[in-house]
C-alpha cells in the first residue's frame, strides 16, 4: 500500500496541479496550508491563488451554499468514485469515507451518519452538497462575506518512513560447510522496498568463528534501514566448500572446483550433426573510434541469424543500425523471430550474457517479435532497439537476432553519428576496414547438435565446446572482400543437445580460456551464467542442473557469448550424499 494515494487521481475539468495533489514530494515533513474560495454564482475557485473551474457553479438554495462535491473533494485529496449497488457518490482517502446520496439528509462519515445542514441533490450530473456541512466534516475553517466563501485548512505532511530490514536464519550456530538458509522478513507499510544489498552473506562459512552478515533495505523514497546479524561457525567441518556447491548451489550460482581436477574428468565422446542455418557476424571492426560506416554487408534471404557486438572507444556517441534494403520491384516481408539485447554497458561480458540470456528467452517464447514490410526500392530500419540509446564512449552492445525474410534483401550493419539519419547516409557510407583480431562474415551452418550414446554423470565427466578439435569452429566467407573467414570460438552459433543424465548428477560449466558470462536454455527455462556475476576462471563451476532421483532426459540449447573466451567445458559431476 502506498502513502501517497492523492497523486493517481484523475484532475477535474480543465487543470489541477500536481503539486497541489502531490504533498508527498517534499523531502521534509511540513505543514500545507489550502486557501479555496468562491463566488456564488460562479463555477470559477481560486485555489492557493491558482483560478480552476468546478463542475458546477456555486448554488444559493434554502439560504444556503451548495458546491459541487467532486470539484471540492479532489483538491482535498480525496478520490471520488459511484457505487452503482447504493446509489451513493464515494469520497475517500487513507482513513477516512465518505458516503453521499441525492435526496439524503444525512451524509456517511466512516460508517456514522453526519445530518446534512440541507437535502444533497443531484444537478447537470453533479452532487451538490451545502458548503457548511462540507467545512464541519473537513474541520475547515469557513469565511462568509456576502456572495464571496473562503475554505481554509491545513494538511500535515508527514516525511515518508523508512523501511524495516529484518532477516533470520534457520539457525544461529552451524559447523563449516553447513548449509545457512536465509529469509528477508524485511517490510515497509506505506511504500515500496526496491533494493536490497547484502554484505557477508554466504550459503555456508567454512572458517570457524562468529561472521557478520548485514541486509540494508532502500525504499522508492531513498529511505533506508540496517540490520546486522552474527553468525557463529564451530570447529567442526560437515562439508568442503566444493562438496557444499554440489549439493546446495541453486542453478545460476557458482562454487569452487580445483582447475586441474577438471582435466582428469573423463571427456564426453560425441557427434556432430551441423544445420543448414545462416549465421552472420558482424564483430569486425569490435572497437569504434569515432568512423563512420558500414561494419558489414551482405545479401539474404529466407532465415537467418545475425550477431552484432561493438565496442565505442572514441570520446563521441555512436549508434548502431541493422538496414534492410529492398533492391527488387515487389515489397518484402520481413519478420523478426527472436531478438536479445544487451547493453549499452560498460562491462563486455555483461553485455554479451545479457544479449544471450534475452535472445534464449525470446527463442523459447516461439512468438515473432514483429512483422515489417520493405517496399520496393526503399532501406528500413530493422532492429530500433539497438539504436535507441547511443553507445557512449566505453560503452559496449551486443545484440542476437533471429530474422525471416520472404525474398532477397541487402542488410547492412550501420555505424554513425546519432544525430544522422542512417537511411538518407546509407549511399554514401564506406565499408570500414576489418581489424584484423575479431569475426566478420557469413556462415551456413549456423546450427548444430550434440549426440551423445551414454548416461552422463555416474563418474566425473566433462564436454569440450568450443576448442575447435571436438568441436570445430565454423567457416564461411566475408560478403565484402570474398575471403574465407572462420568464426573462431564459435560465438553466436546455436547448439542443441538432448542428454541422458544420471541420479544425482549436477550438469554445471567450468570456463577454461578465461572469463565465461552466458547463459542456457535447461529444459525450456533461461539459466545465467551467472545471476549476478559471470565465471571468472577455471577455479569456478556455474550450476547449470540437478537431477533428482531418477535417470532425466536434459534438454540444452545455447548460443556461446560475445565478450566472453571459449573454450567451455560442460561438467556431468555425481552429488555425493548428505552427510545429515
């Protein structure tokens, strides 16, 4: 529930001020002060010196001031609403309901009845209320003088409250290795937590000795709260941290492994089976200096997938585009499949993780994103998305899409000034240089499969992707100079696999040419690689699976991520058993 309620209403009749509406804005507890005045006759109030126009004028009846209760009742804050089943005209707000109703003589405050100084009555669909009764249920003060009424009172803001951080553990005292589950029973009544920050927090401690974890909680106000708890570890050792992470580490988490027991795993046997996709990468040249052009070009038809990932090293905003341009005398039709982006982000691997993750989520939908059509002899803009925000300088973007087009289309890959229009520069835009390190090029078989005749997982074994000997890297052509290219590390193809996994098997992933950040389609559902954080080296396996009791059939498909350094090798690793 929120505090500030009066901020979503809607305004009457021409303009009400939101700062009049909103008293909450102030950082600072306050007291507001309302000044509303009328003439009679008149449908024109001045509120806090700023002239609104009520629904209805003021009203002389019986010798006394009618006003029109909705026009009055939102500059108090009120939302006002008709309950259709009674009949009534609703006002409320925080604590307080007021119920009104044509005819009536009596108006309900809370559930009390309060008598009306005359009969409510209903005119040009508009309630009108006497002005006294209004001032008496407000605790306004009311000035009379002759046809002139001036409404006064006063609002007390208070400053919004911070929120409670509170969190527990199961226990209090654990040996070294022994799971710690944790649960945030943080709150706040009146507003929104939006971040939470942990500092200590660890699934298991395994140096014995009291560990401090702190929560702090920030609400949608910038206020915040601190909880610290102790936790006491004894001498005694349940679990290594590696016999931890095998049982425990939730899929998108990670946990040590020694790098050189990784190569006396057994190696996986398997067959290839390529697919006849189209695969396009434009990584060349990564790093933008400030040049203006096309990254790449090439004509395509049918299906296709294209990677884009650049990096702005120049002190200037660049924006990137993908133009589709229809040489042919009949419109085309073009429709984007899949599509993820990452960034504009200052880190690369984050941004090639988030691209993958995103691509992997929209693939799995298996809903086009859109549909467009390029007329005849016109250049379109494809993917929007990457160019709307500029890439600052060192700033890197990463983007997978999966495309349909439905006759031949030249697709270009457009590097320039945001302040340009790509279509209208496109002619006159060079080819920029290759940089002679990343991929350029396109590729036809931009798919493959893994078969594997075993069940993985009863002894240590691990899958070599992306070392270009059981896994060899892909090769095509750069459209623009016509030469051979190899896509080294195979960045940007997809791979599926269907496994035979044993009982009590983790299927995790150790990074072994560097960093890793990617992430996984496991049955259907995205798992990062990692949540929150990437594979930093060979000391670290991300948890991709877990099988429980029974012999699974595990279903893989994954495209390997730009900014990140292959190879990988996937690890089938038997859960020891529990020892409580």
């Amino acid at each position: 529930m929120k505090r500030n309620k009066s901020c979503s209403l809607i305004a009457f009749s021409t303009i009400l001020a939101w700062q009049l509406l909103c008293p909450f804005a102030a950082a600072e507890a306050s007291d507001a002060s309302h000044v509303l005045a009328f003439t009679a006759d008149k449908a024109t109030m001045s509120h806090n010196g700023q002239e609104l126009v009520a629904d209805q004028p003021v009203v002389k009846k019986d010798n006394l001031a009618y006003i029109p209760l909705k026009s009055v009742a939102l500059l108090y804050g009120f939302s006002v609403t008709y309950d259709a089943d009674t009949k009534e005209t609703v006002a409320s707000k925080e604590d307080m309901t007021l119920r009104f109703k044509a005819g009536a003589k009596t108006i309900d405050v809370n559930g009390t009845a309060v008598e009306s100084a005359g009969d409510i009555f209903s005119q040009k669909g508009s309630l009108m209320i006497p002005l006294r009764t209004w001032a008496g249920i407000m605790e306004s003060q009311l000035k009379v003088s002759g046809s002139e009424y001036t409404l006064s009172w006063t609002e007390v803001i208070a400053e919004p409250s911070p929120p409670v951080a509170k969190f527990k553990t199961d226990k209090s005292v654990y040996r070294m290795g022994e799971n710690i589950e944790y649960d945030d029973l943080s709150e706040d009544e009146y507003s929104e937590i939006v971040k939470r920050t942990w500092t200590g927090k660890a699934p298991a401690f395994f140096e014995p000795g009291e560990h401090e974890v702190t929560l702090r909680v920030e609400n949608e106000h910038g206020k915040s709260d601190t909880i610290t708890h102790k936790i006491t570890v004894t001498n005694d050792s349940l679990y290594t941290p590696i016999e931890h992470g095998m049982l425990y580490a939730e899929p998108g988490s990670k946990f040590p492994v020694d790098r050189n027991d990784v190569l006396g795993y057994e190696p996986v046997t398997y067959t290839t089976t390529p697919s006849p996709m189209t695969f396009v990468r434009s990584n060349s040249p990564e790093h933008l200096y400030g040049e203006e052009g096309i990254g790449y070009r090439d004509t395509l038809t049918g299906s296709f997938r294209i990677n884009i990932h650049n990096q702005n090293r120049s002190q200037q905003d660049i924006s990137v585009y993908l133009l589709a341009t229809n040489h042919g005398t009949t419109d085309a039709n073009v429709t984007l499949n899949a599509f993820g982006m990452g960034g504009p982000t200052k880190y690369v691997s984050t941004s090639g993780k988030t691209a993958v993750s995103r691509f992997l989520d929209s693939l799995a939908k298996s809903e086009p994103v859109r549909t467009m059509k390029v007329p005849a002899g016109e250049s379109v803009v494809v993917l929007p998305e990457i160019s709307k925000s500029p890439m600052k300088g060192g700033l890197t973007m990463t983007s997978y899409s999966e495309i349909h087009t439905d006759q031949e289309l030249e697709f270009s890959v457009v590097i320039l000034n945001p302040d340009k229009d790509p279509i209208e520069a496109l002619p006159e835009l060079p080819v920029l240089e290759r940089d002679g390190k990343h991929v350029r090029g396109t590729f036809p078989e931009g798919n493959r499969t893994f078969h594997v005749n075993q069940v993985l997982g009863a002894k240590p074994q691990r899958m070599i992707i992306g070392d270009n000997d059981l896994d060899t890297f892909v090769t095509g052509s750069d459209s623009v100079t016509g030469l051979e290219e190899v896509n080294i590390g195979n960045t940007g193809v997809l791979y599926d696999i269907e496994l035979r996994v044993a009982p009590h098997t983790l299927v995790g992933l150790n990074a072994r040419g560097g960093h890793y950040a990617g992430a996984f389609l496991v049955n259907g559902k995205v798992v990062n690689m990692l949540d929150g954080s990437i594979l930093i080296n060979p000391e670290e396996v991300g948890v991709l699976h877990r099988t429980g009791d029974q012999e699974e059939t595990v279903y893989l498909t994954f495209v390997l991520a730009s900014g990140s350094n292959l190879p990988i090798h996937m690890l089938f690793l038997p859960i020891p058993e529990a020892n409580e």
